[in-house]
C-alpha cells in the first residue's frame, strides 16, 4: 500500500495505491564472486484512488530487468542493474541502479 501527495502546479493530488506483484528470478554464478541475474515480475493495481475517487478498472504490466552483483571482499559487494515496466497502458519506464552491500 502507498500514499503519496504530488504537486501539480496549483493544486495538490492526494493519492493511495496498492500492488500485486509476482515475480520469477534466476541466478547463476559465474565465478564465486560474480552472480548474474535475471527477473519477470507481474504487476496488478489492486486499488487505485486519487483526490477520494477510486479508479475504474485495475491495470495490468510487466517489469523485466536483470543485473550483477560482484563480491569485491566476503563482507562487501556492488550490485548493478537495469529493469524496464511494460505493457502498461499508460507509461513505459526504464530503471538503472547501482548499489553498495555490506555484510556484518
């Protein structure tokens, strides 16, 4: 479930939204320091209702993405990737991230 507010010029959109996701993934170790992996999730607005008003009909999408995670130390990683949402009617997005794992 999410809440959000979103400035839109003069006025404010109060927002809440809640997702159904359900995701497949594969890992494969290439060495025992670099892993790659790959993911399909499917996405299911399960409630949607912006300004008090709920929306019509639920929407329906797919995110596919992969990425690397690379073990510089036993207690330290970098992980990199890239996703993309599809299929949704009304938007297209394209996600880069880049992140840094510590083990204690």
């Amino acid at each position: 479930m999410s809440w959000a507010t979103t400035d839109v010029g003069p006025r404010d959109l109060e927002s809440e939204a809640g997702l159904f996701t359900l995701t497949g993934r594969a890992d494969y170790g290439v060495t025992d320091n670099v892993t790659l992996s790959g993911f399909a999730t499917w996405k299911r607005d399960v409630h949607l209702e912006v300004d008090g008003v709920a929306a019509a009909d639920s929407e329906n999408w797919a995110e596919f993405g992969g990425g690397v995670r690379v073990l510089l130390t036993e207690d330290i990683g970098v992980r990199a990737g890239y996703s993309f949402e599809a299929l949704h009617p009304n938007f297209e997005r394209h996600k880069f991230m880049v992140r840094l794992e510590l083990g204690f």
